[in-house]
C-alpha cells in the first residue's frame, strides 16, 4: 500500500523550513518507477525552495513488491533500537497477514521479511535479490571481508558499491552513521553525505564458498539467521556495544 505525507524539515543547507512529501509505505509492484528511482538513489531527493540545495529525505517506511516476494521495513539511523523495531514489525506483519484473511496469509507466506536501515540498505537488498543472490550469504561475505581487512565489526559499513562481471562483489567501506541527538525517531532527516572510506572487492569464489556449506552460516555469524535482522552489522552493533 503506498501512503505518503507532507512532513515539516528544515534545509541542513540553509536552514530554510518547509514541507516534503514523504513515503511511510511503498507498493513496487503498482510503481514501477519508484522502484528504479529507488535503485539510482534519486527517490525523495528535494530542492531547498530556497537555496535549491538538494538533500535525501529518510524517514520509517514499508516497501512491498508481493509479485517479488519482497516485504521490507525500512528503519532510520535514529528509529527505535532494533530489538524495539523488529517486535514492532513482527506484530505489524502477524496482525495484517498471519491473522489476516486466507488470500493475506497466503502472501505472507510467499515473502522474504527484512528490516533495514536507510535507503542503501534498502538499494542493497533490492540489487541483491535482482541478481537472484541469497543476502545472508552475501552478509557472511561481508562478515568475512570485515575480518579479513582488520576492521572492527562496529566502526565500519559494508555497503554493496558494484555487482562486477563474473560474479564478484565490490563492496565501499562506510563510517557508521551518527545521527543528531535531537531528532525525534518518526520524523525525516537528512543523512549526511558519507563517502566510501575505500573499497573491497570480494572475489566470486567467497560467495560460492559460503555458498556450498550453508550450515557455517549460522555457526559463524547466527545473527543473520533471523528471517528479519539479516544485517552482519546488526550483531555486531549489539554484541560489542
């Protein structure tokens, strides 16, 4: 179901006030074309009226492609703790389908679940299920990279930069996202401009290792065996923290 909102904010450019038009849930099967702006990074990107200054508008949202088999709850850097969010979304999708009318409890069934968090995690899943790659594989690739390049499991983001010929992944390297404390959980923001700090390109021969032994998955990292937290970032964010 797509339902949108004009919702006040201010210009992180100018500090001009005005309204946008904001998205709390998204139909991709009945819009084609936000599903393509979705993937380019273009969607909810404003001017300032005043500055002209463009800016990407965040906010809490669903995304559905029933057609797919695609159900995602999208989150902010300043949602509620994840733990918090999930018993949300799972009494959401329990109540609207696995209590639902026949036809609902159908299209529940036939869904992958995921929550997420900012419109590039949301571009990752949606590129990754278009390449008829499995994400909790993906996510073991990332684990393994982190770990293979030093870096502590909480201080970076793995982000998906470029499916390369002949299946390798390249992945861009990102800070965790540090939202103002100020901002309230429901109300959209503006993620800051955060440019890769490098990139790692994980070779096709990782994906298909991990791949082949589905068992060490959740031997290795049995976070990302939930159907809707499946995040390598997600544990980590918890367990070290």
């Amino acid at each position: 179901m797509t339902v949108f909102k004009l919702c006040p904010t201010t210009c992180p450019s100018c500090g001009h006030a005005f309204e946008v038009d904001i998205s709390f849930g998204l139909d991709g099967k009945r819009q084609r074309n936000v599903r393509e702006r979705l993937m380019a990074g273009t969607y909810q990107v404003y001017p300032c009226p005043a500055c002209k200054v463009t800016a990407v508008y965040e906010s809490p949202m669903i995304y559905t492609d029933f057609e797919r088999g695609e159900y995602v709850a999208m989150e902010t850097a300043r949602s509620a703790a994840k733990q918090t969010a999930l018993a949300r979304h799972e009494t959401i999708f329990r109540d609207c389908f696995e209590c639902g009318p026949p036809i609902a409890q159908e299209l529940g069934a036939r869904v992958k679940r995921r929550i997420v968090y900012g419109f590039g995690a949301l571009r990752e899943k949606l590129r990754l299920w278009d390449a008829g790659l499995d994400d909790r594989i993906v996510e073991a690739v990332k684990g393994d990279l982190v770990d293979q390049e030093g870096y502590h499991p909480a201080t970076v983001m793995l982000r998906l930069a470029a499916l390369l010929d002949g299946g390798h992944l390249m992945f861009g390297i990102y800070p965790p996202i540090d939202p103002p404390e100020d901002l309230p959980p429901d109300k959209p923001w503006v993620a800051p401009p955060s440019p890769a700090l490098d990139f790692v390109t994980a070779p096709a021969a990782m994906y298909q290792s991990r791949s082949a032994e589905p068992s060490k998955l959740e031997r290795d990292f049995p976070w990302i065996g939930d159907d809707w937290l499946v995040d390598v970032h997600d544990g980590p964010s918890y367990l070290y923290r």
